[in-house]
C-alpha cells in the first residue's frame, strides 16, 4: 500500500468516526432543554376540584377577573396555579395548604423559564417538586 493511500484511509476513519460521534451525541442533547434534565421532579398536575377551596379563594382575591388554567400540586408545600393576564404574560403563583400566598412568579420573556417575584430564578429546593408549564400552553 502507498504512503498516500494509507494517509487517506486514516483521513476518511477519522471523520467517519467523528459523524458516527456526531449522531450519537444528539438524542442525549435534546433531552435538555437550555441546561435542564428531563427527569427534573415535575409537579403533578391536578384538577381544581381537588384544590382546598381556602386556596381558590385566595387566588380570587389576589387575582380577581382572572383564571387558572393549570393547578398543580407542590407536594407537601400546597399548591401552584398556572395563569395568564392580559397581554399575555404567563404567571406562576403558589400557595400554601391553608391559601396563604407564598410567591408569585413570571416568565418575562417568554420561553417557559420563570423568575420569582423579586427577579430572581433561584435553584429550587432539593427533594421538592417544581411547578412547570407543560410546553404549548
């Protein structure tokens, strides 16, 4: 064999190798959306008959006009309800158990990633379910 031909073959391995890398390595990278695993611990989503009515209230006098198209439950905390006022500005406010309300938080800009109240997207609690919007809504 000639020095040529076995440069090329080591050549064409090469990118060979680096394609079927390349392939490999893009159903890992999809299952992250801008950093965030998949298996994050979701809340689950429950209906609002089974929201305490002191939290429905709390929320209707927080938020009077307004609608919750998402409640969901944060495990022993209480609960989180997903809303959207006008000019379409999604919203996450939690309350406790009892309805106390907790904190309110807003995805300002749009792409699905809240802030709380005060600005800031803190790393949540370990162990405690997040309140996240299902994609589409």
């Amino acid at each position: 064999m000639t020095p040529g031909v076995k440069k090329f073959n080591i050549i064409t391995l090469f990118f060979i190798l680096l394609i079927v890398a390349l392939i490999f390595s893009i159903p890992f990278s999809s299952c992250s959306k801008e950093g965030k695993k998949e298996n994050e611990n979701h809340c689950p989503v429950i209906a609002a008959t089974a929201v305490p009515q002191p939290v429905k209230d709390s929320f209707a006098l927080r938020y009077p006009a307004l609608t919750v198209t998402t409640w969901f439950q944060k495990d022993s905390i209480g609960y989180c309800a997903y809303f959207i006022q006008p000019v379409n500005q999604k919203k996450l406010a939690e309350f406790t158990k009892t309805g106390s309300f907790i904190m309110e938080e807003i995805d300002l800009d749009h792409d699905g990633n809240f802030e709380d109240s005060t600005g800031h997207s803190d790393p949540k609690l370990s162990g405690v379910c997040e309140c996240e919007i299902p994609e589409g809504k």
